[in-house]
C-alpha cells in the first residue's frame, strides 16, 4: 500500500432497499462505548439486561433468548445445525430467496431436505402447509416469516399450534420481519426463532437474535455431549454431535447462561448496539414501533401507486416494511438507481433470481419508518422517473403518501 | 422487563488481561460511522481498501486476504472446515487452550485428528514438529502462534518450509499474537492464518482477520461445487462439501472479490472497526508497533519481577504481549483481582486449566502497549500485593519497568 488512507469517513445515504438501512443514531454512538472485560460485572449485567430486553423483542418468556455473534446467518444457521440431526426430515416452504437459504443450510446439516414452493409474490395457505407436514412427517419445519426478496409475509399465528399437534419442531426466519411486523413466539408456538439487526430492528448487520423454546434446548442439550477428547479421533460415523464448534448452541447456551462457561470472546461492541436496538424499541413501544411500521409503510405503498408504479406481488401479504415496484418500461433500472443514490444520497434496492431487472424494492424500515424519509423518496424517485420518461401521474407520490398519512390518522 | 434501562454507560476500565483489550480510541469512533448500503460503491471500495491494508498486516500479497463476521474463533472455524476434507489427517500440536481448540473444531470436521502435547509453558522445537509431520503425513498441520493460556510464543520461521517439503497445508491461529509479535504470512510460507481485533491489534471482538495462499484457495475454490439443489436431498455420503454455508470460505471469496456474490450482509461496523485497527497500526508501522509490544512487554516483565512475583513457563518464548505470574502464597487470587477492578478499574487476567487459580496473566497490547498503562498497573498491583500481606521488594515494580525502559532506549 503505497497511501495509507485516512480515517473512515462515509457519504450521507438516505438507505431505503431492502436492507440494510439507516441505523439509529443512539445505536451508532452505543457502538462507540468503551470495551470492558469479558468477564467483568458490567459485562454479564449488560449481558442478562439485553437477554431480558430481546424477550421483549420477540413476546416471549423463553430463558434461552440470546445473541450470536455473527450476521443474521449466522443466527440461521446456529439454529438448524443445533436442532437437526443428520438424516433428519426437515420441511422447507420457500416463497423466495431466503427459503432457499434455509434449504441450502439443511442440506448442508446433512438433513433430508423437502421443499414446496409457491410462485414469488404468494404465501403458503396454512391448509397446504399442514398438508405438507402430514405427507412428509418432518422433525423440523423451516419457515421464513418475511422474505426481502418478494417482499411477502408469511402468516405463522397457526402454525405452531399445527406443529405441535404432529411432534414437528417449528423454526423461522424472522430476520427481515422482525420489529416491524406482529411477532409473538410463545403465542405462536415457536421452538426457535432467529433475526438480525440491519432490518427493522435499526442497527448494523453482525448480531443475530436467537431465541429458543424449552423443547429446542432439551434437544441441544442432548447433543452437547461432544468435548474434545470424548470422541475418538476419526470416528466419524457418530451421528448426533454438532459438526460446528462456533455455532453449537450447547456451548452457547452455557456462556450466556448462570454457568458463564468460556466459549467465543463476546462482540462487545456488537452487543451494545444489540442491547440499544432493543432498547429504543421497547421505549418506543413494540406495538407502537409495528404500528409506525404499518403506518410509513401503506404510505409509501399509497406514494408509488400515486406515481403510477406496478406493486408486485399479493399485497395483502406484503411485510409493512419493503415494497416492491415493477421498473416501468423503457427506464433502465440501475441506471435509475443510481441516479437515486448519486443526485439524492437516496439508496433503494435492486433484485434477485426471477425478479432480477423486473422490480425495485423500497424499504422503511427502523428508524428510516418515518414521514420525511418516505417523502423525500418519493419526490426523489418521481424527478428521476420523469427525466427517464416514465409517465408519472400529475398529483404524485408526495401527495398520494400525505394523503395515506391522513387517513391513517384519522383512522386511528 | 418493568423498567427499560438507559444508553449503555460502560464503567471506565483499562484492560490488561490477556484479551479483549480496551480498544484504540479512533477505533471506537470508527464504530460509530454511519451506514451504507452492502453495495454502496463506498462499501465495496472500503471493503477492498481493507483487504490492503490486512495485506500489509499479515505481510502477504495474498489477495484472498480479507474479513470474517464473527469472532477470532468464528475466523478458525471458516479457514479448517473449509480447508479439511472429511477423514483427511490433521496434526494439531497442543502447547495449551488453544491448541484443544484447533483439535476439537478439525475433529467436528471429521479429520482424523492427531495431537502432540508439551507441558503448559513451553513450545515446540521444530525438530519435534517436523518428526511428527514424517511420522503422521497430515495433510493439514494446525499450529496456534501464540496462545494466550500459556503466553507461549510458538516460532512458526521454519515450519512453512517442512510443510511444503513434505505436501502438507500450514494453517496457523495468530489471534492473541499478530500485530504484537513478527508475523510473516509470505515469508513463512503459510497457506492460512486467522486473527480477531481483540488483541494486540485493539478493537472490538466480532471481526475475524484471514488470509489464504493460492494454494488454499485452489483448495477451497475445488469443493465450492455444492450450491442448493445441484445435490440430491438425502445424498448424505457427498464427501467433499462443506458443511457450513456461513463458513464457505469458497462463497465467503466471491463476495470479497470481482463477482461480489451476495453471501451475507456484511458487518458494516465491524469492518469500519477492522479497517480502522490495521490503519493505526500502518500508520504508525508494523516493525514500530511490534518494538512498542516489545519495549512495554519486556517492562511488564521487569515490573512484575521488580514485585517479586515469579514469571510462568519459558520466557524466551513468551509472547510480547502478555506475561503470566505465579499467584503468590497467600494471596487469594480472584479477590486480589476484584481489588485490581473494583478500587483501581484495572482488568488482569485469571487463568484456564492446569493454571487456573495458580497464576494471573497480564497483557500490554494494543492501545494498552504504552508506558502510563504498564506503570498504572504496576502501582495497583504492588498496592494490591501489600495488603494481602506478599512481600513486596522496597524497589517495587515501577523502579524497574522504568529502568527497563531506559535500558530499551539506551539499546536503540
């Protein structure tokens, strides 16, 4: 390197894809708290403090509510290689990118793998989920709750109740969902549940969320029996130990739990801006946050239908967080976008595999769920669709977002 | 939970155990920047910026030199499973902790794993390294540089050159080690090395420095075959993939490098924080910063012999960074410790397995490698000492870190 660089020093970017977006200011300058001891006071204080803060996230009374360290895939994948066990028949619905994901991981947990799968833009009936789950007889059922990539969420209030009744451990994905779509984990019969906090939970990426019912801890519990030196080396038709020493929530557990055994070095400074993400949202109110979610959300649904744009996919199933918009023939998507970004500082998202060059994905999310965040996208997005030539509606998205922001406050 | 707690308000502490240290301070300002998007072309430019400047770290001209997002251990556990085939051979030579570490994650693996062991607080002489390399043919050698349960730094010079001699792979974990010690990735011929922030190069756990030879990518770029759906469900005996999506280093290369293939989101404020640890230290030079590890290590040594405290293990193998002494007769060495803490805010180390409750471990690394931190600590020790009754020299330990310091600028 012939020039050392100087100091970070990022542009302003209004973020509003799919994810990641802006963070909270407070979670910014939680990140920059002094570090103490692994072991210190404050440390296994700040620890349980945002265990109990994160049951509150999730609506739940499960003592295993933790953090791992790692980006919401790695919550994922901690999740499914803790409770599957090699050969296990593991159900996975994908209505998207993200159910592809989870299939993926499973197979690679050396789980038999099923999948079903509805067009993007869809959700899965209940009915053909339970039909599904009678046919295959799975140990585990793998379910997004939110997919970024369709924008779709998948309704979950009566599927742990269905899980139950079969023995079918009931896993989701609640990354993309999580903070600003309803959420109850006990009500709603969860045995593990997962997220991140780059989405609605207004931080950056590289803290996942995890909780766990009593059920899904006495499975890893009886997993846990691998130590070093307990198996003998190069016995590798044991079928039941963990095949991962970071993700082995065995150990994982017994580092957050009263017994505080020494597993990874805990990422502090990621746990802080966990603990504030939690912390701004229970202040706030969950059910006033998923509110506030719902609210910015149909208003800036009611902006891009008032700048004449195609919403993709079933509506009335959309997570209130994302939208996605089919690119208007003749303006050159990326192009666009970065016009977005470079004229406005204003980032919105691209897409994958069937919609890749078909839509764009607009996000409000976190602390980006509010009123001038979704009005100054949209005048943004409205100037470059008329400099591309697209036929923009003369009353617009501003005024079509103002007027949904009206209803929902006399609505309410 | 009944009452939501304020910002996160960390106690002041200067940490000097063996790790996590306390942080550079432009380091945690680093922290707090502000997000962009995963795609941002200031993220991506960032991200190449920071696989340079590692490059200077770890002096390679790797280019598969880049970040894992998770812990030092999470940084491991990507470079084994990724670089271990199931029922390959791997020689894990054990000198403490870490090392057990190294054999438990390659026998999760499903190497066929073999150990050597010395006693806590010596290394290995190379001869002994290279007979077991004869006698084993690993096809992997995992080797810890240096580990901080002990404080043993193991020379890895020659080592590089019996691997290649004999067609085996050198991994080593240099976590507790680069940035305080000499490390040269290029020069001695490794083909994977793994690091984290929480040491000697002063940030946050929670990023996992890595660099890879060609040949490791060779290797891992031939078993990055298995994507969802190219494997039949059920085809459990495919003996060549890797088991963890998260920790494929195959997939982890292609979103570091020219395709940037979406893998996961990447930690943005980790990597500003990484980014930020290798800046200071090529700021102010990596043979400078080393001698800085040098110059305080060899004064904590004095110091703490200037105590009268007796120095554990091998001290022409010690680590720089790090020095552990013998508890001594009649002082109790957690409540010694809790003083160190709760009068002074002074973090030292206790200790892990046959040393636990025998000796304390004191580090000097990072930030925390600097004159007013070694000297601080040594007044409170020495405090601490006299009222649990040791015998404490009159010289005490300040006089002689002192005159180690003179002596260190005299000899330059």
């Amino acid at each position: 390197m012939t020039a050392i660089p100087g100091p970070i020093d990022p542009p302003t970017r209004l973020l509003m894809g799919p994810g990641p977006i802006s963070a909270y200011p407070s979670v910014l300058r939680a990140m920059s708290a002094p570090l103490v001891g692994q072991y210190d006071p404050f440390m296994t204080a700040t620890m349980t403090e945002t265990q109990e803060l994160y049951r509150g996230v999730w609506s739940t009374a499960n003592d295993a509510t933790l953090l791992i360290d790692g980006t919401s895939r790695a919550g994922i994948e901690a999740a499914m290689i803790s409770l599957i066990r090699p050969g296990d028949r593991v159900l996975v619905p994908v209505f998207g990118r993200f159910g592809h994901l989870l299939a993926e991981i499973a197979e690679r947990a050396l789980a038999e793998v099923h999948t079903i799968e509805v067009p993007w833009g869809q959700v899965f009936p209940t009915s053909v989920l339970e039909d599904a789950i009678v046919r295959v007889r799975p140990a585990l059922l793998a379910l997004v709750q939110g997919d970024t990539s369709t924008t779709m969420l998948q309704p979950l209030e009566d599927i742990g109740e269905i899980c139950a009744r079969h023995g079918v451990l009931f896993y989701t994905d609640a990354t993309a969902s999580l903070g600003g779509n309803a959420f109850e984990a006990d009500a709603w019969g969860l045995d593990a549940a997962t997220a991140g906090l780059q989405k609605c939970l207004g931080g950056p990426s590289g803290s996942a969320p995890i909780t766990l019912s009593e059920r899904a801890v006495e499975i890893i519990r009886s997993r846990a029996k691998v130590e070093a030196g307990i198996r003998e080396p190069g016995d590798v038709d044991a079928p039941d130990f963990v095949r991962s020493n970071y993700f082995d929530l065995g150990m994982i557990l017994d580092y957050w739990g009263p017994r505080r055994l020494n597993h990874h070095t805990e990422a502090t400074s990621m746990l802080y801006g966990a603990r504030e993400c939690a912390r701004v949202l229970l202040l706030e109110g969950r059910d006033a946050v998923i509110e506030r979610h719902r609210i910015n959300g149909e208003a800036m649904l009611a902006g891009v239908r008032g700048l004449g744009l195609v919403v993709f996919g079933d509506v009335a199933h959309k997570m209130s967080n994302v939208v996605a918009v089919e690119i208007p023939e003749g303006v050159p998507g990326d192009v666009a976008r970065a016009a977005m970004l470079n004229d406005f500082g204003i980032e919105i998202g691209t897409s994958f595999g069937p919609l890749h060059g078909r839509v764009w994905r607009i996000g409000t999310m976190g602390y980006n769920a509010r009123t001038d965040a979704v009005l100054q996208t949209l005048a943004a997005l409205e100037t470059v669709l008329r400099r591309f030539g697209a036929a923009v509606p003369v009353a617009g998205g501003v005024e079509a977002a103002l007027s949904a922001y009206g209803s929902a406050s006399d609505g309410d």
